[in-house]
C-alpha cells in the first residue's frame, strides 16, 4: 500500500456505510493520516449502486479536487467509485489515479473494465464497458477477507468461479485469457469450499483472493457469456444478490449451452476442457461436459446455496409477473455478445422456469 498510495495529498475514499461506521475504512485512512494526505470518506454506496449515488459522488469528488480515489469493499463500493471515476473523466479537469482495495473475493472488478449500476426507478441493471473503467492499481490483502461471513464468502466465491467459466467458454477467449481462467478455476474448486468452512485458514483465503482477481483478468479481455446476462436480469427484477443470482442460474446454462441432454454444442468440447483441468475422471465429450456441470454443481450445494430460485424465497407470483421483463432484460444484455452459443427468449425464459423450480437433469 505504501508503494502505491504514499504521493497522495488527498483521497476521495468510496466504502459503503458498513465499513465506514464499523471502523475497517481505518485501513486506509489510517494510513493517510500517518503520511499527512487529506481525505474525504463517501459511505453512501449500498448494494446494487445506483445512478443517483454516482451523481452525488461525482459531486463529492469535484468539491474535494482529489488526486486520488480509492475504493475500498465489495463489488458494489468498486463499481460505484468506477463509475464514479469513469464519468467525472468527463467533468473534472485533473483525472484522479484510482486505487482500488477489495474486501470480497469475487467480483474481480479490481481489473476489470467493467461496471454494474442500477436505474431503481426503471427497475433496471446497466453493465457499463470500458477500458477508462479499469484502475490505475489494486492491492490484495486476504487479511481484509477473513472476516467476511460464509454466505458471502460462498456468494462471491460463486460469483469468481462464474467469471473464470464464462471466460473460458466465450467467444472472445484466447491463450491468455484461457491461462488465466485454468489457473483461477483449479484455486477455485480447491479453496473454496475451505475458505467457507474454515474462515480463518488465510491461505485458502488467499488463493481464493487471488483466483477472484484470475478471473477478472481473464472475462476483462476475453467476455462473459449468457449467465451474466440472466443474473444481471434476476437480480434487478426479484432483489437477489449478484453473486448468488449467478450461483443459482449457473449449472442450468452451463447444463443448456453444453447441449448434453438433446444435441452436443460446440460448447461442449470446452466444459470437456475443463473438465480435463480439474482432473475428473470422464470419457467423451458429453460425459466430461457432464462432469464439470455436476462438480460445480456439487460445490455450490457444498456452499449451502439456494439450488433454485424458488428455494431463495422467490415469491412465485412475483417470478412469473417478471419473467418477460427478465426475458427481454437478459436479451439485451451486453454480455450476451460473446456467449458461446445464440440464445432464443423463448429459450432464455424456459432457463429461468428451470432455476425457480430447480429440476435439473444433471
């Protein structure tokens, strides 16, 4: 941190009021305080950041003239100080470095160029892409991890596995985005599971930590796919964290693109790939293809994760009222562009009954 931060004069620092009230933002400002930088804290981030909460922090940012933003927690203080910075390029004559500090291990926002931000009074998820999103520098500590509680640890966790497939199966991958995928999905499989169980065990803690930051490296270059595209639905439509949306609908479209259970995908040849790179004993296309959908089924049941939307609390009512608005939010999804095989609604709405009801023939 001290390499990184140790010019600043003054730091615009993005948290949520979680973090700010229960004294963790100490971390960083503590540290401003021991080399004599200004700072301002802007707490007003809550999950799923929306439109209204970048303006204001915009604003903030522009009162303060810093040099310096630094975000500090989870996915959504990352991807509002990324919005945040992004936008305020085009308002604020001095661009601010930024700085981004991770509290979860999954989102991998930390080196991305992406964003997600909600319209509330449209209901709807926006994912913003660019390389301006991506920050200036990021700094890993699993010390900052160890305390998250098990549900989010599984949620987010879920969430980095979600990036490393999606990645490995779009049609934007490539060596290097396949090298780093591999890698981060075998961390995945191997610590996951004990970095739940075990919270204080901080070298699972850390191969997680760093397997979340794999897989932003590898869907920043080479894309998400369909599974993205339904989360970002769901979870603006039925008020589902981002990672667990993930984790529910992810064996169902990993089960759907592979095409196992009517005609084999050219899908499926890769889920046999990484079947081959967790070391699953399988022969055949579609029995390896099998293999990876039924391990990562297995370890989200492991996580204690809903298998089903309607096992989340998912009011059936409310699902079938919104399922043509996730239907045509999922469709127009950016991240659809590099799924790896085209999707009908009709399609993307019969995925969506299969994850409230959770039948799945796997």
């Amino acid at each position: 941190m001290e390499e990184v931060l140790s010019g600043t004069k003054k730091a615009f620092i993005v948290t949520d009021k979680f973090m700010h009230e229960s004294g963790k933002v100490s971390y960083v400002s503590d540290f401003f305080d021991k080399i004599g930088a200004e700072y301002v804290i802007f707490s007003d981030v809550s999950p799923d950041p929306d439109v209204d909460t970048v303006a204001e922090g915009i604003k903030r940012l522009a009162a303060f003239d810093a040099d310096t933003i630094v975000a500090f927690g989870g996915g959504s203080a990352i991807d509002a100080a990324k919005s945040i910075s992004h936008i305020s390029g085009g308002v604020i004559d001095n661009k601010a470095v930024f700085v981004v500090i991770p509290t979860t291990s999954g989102t991998g926002s930390e080196v991305s160029r992406y964003a997600v931000i909600t319209d509330r009074e449209k209901n709807m998820k926006y994912p913003l892409a660019d390389d301006s999103l991506l920050p200036d520098f990021a700094i890993l500590d699993a010390a900052l991890v160890e305390s998250v509680p098990p549900s989010v640890t599984a949620d987010t966790g879920v969430d980095a596995l979600t990036h490393v497939i999606e990645a490995f199966l779009s049609t934007g991958a490539n060596d290097f985005s396949d090298a780093m995928a591999e890698k981060a999905m075998r961390l995945i499989f191997r610590n996951l599971f004990t970095a739940y169980s075990e919270p204080r065990n901080i070298a699972a803690r850390q191969a997680v930590h760093n397997a979340a930051t794999m897989a932003g490296v590898a869907f920043s270059n080479a894309g998400l796919g369909a599974n993205h595209s339904l989360a970002h639905a769901a979870g603006a439509k039925l008020h589902l964290p981002h990672g667990r949306a993930n984790a529910i609908l992810l064996p169902y479209v990993m089960s759907f693109t592979a095409g196992c259970h009517t005609s084999l995908t050219p899908a499926a040849a890769r889920y046999a790939q990484m079947a081959a790179v967790l070391n699953l004993d399988s022969n055949g296309v579609r029995q390896s293809a099998l293999a990876a959908i039924r391990a990562t089924r297995a370890l989200i049941r492991k996580l204690n994760i809903p298998a089903s939307f309607q096992e989340a609390g998912v009011d059936k009512k409310t699902f079938e009222r919104e399922l043509d608005a996730m239907t045509e939010a999922a469709m127009a999804d950016g991240c659809m562009e590099t799924t790896p095989v085209p999707f009908r609604p009709d399609e993307i709405r019969s995925i969506f009954r299969t994850a409230y009801s959770g039948k799945l023939a796997v």
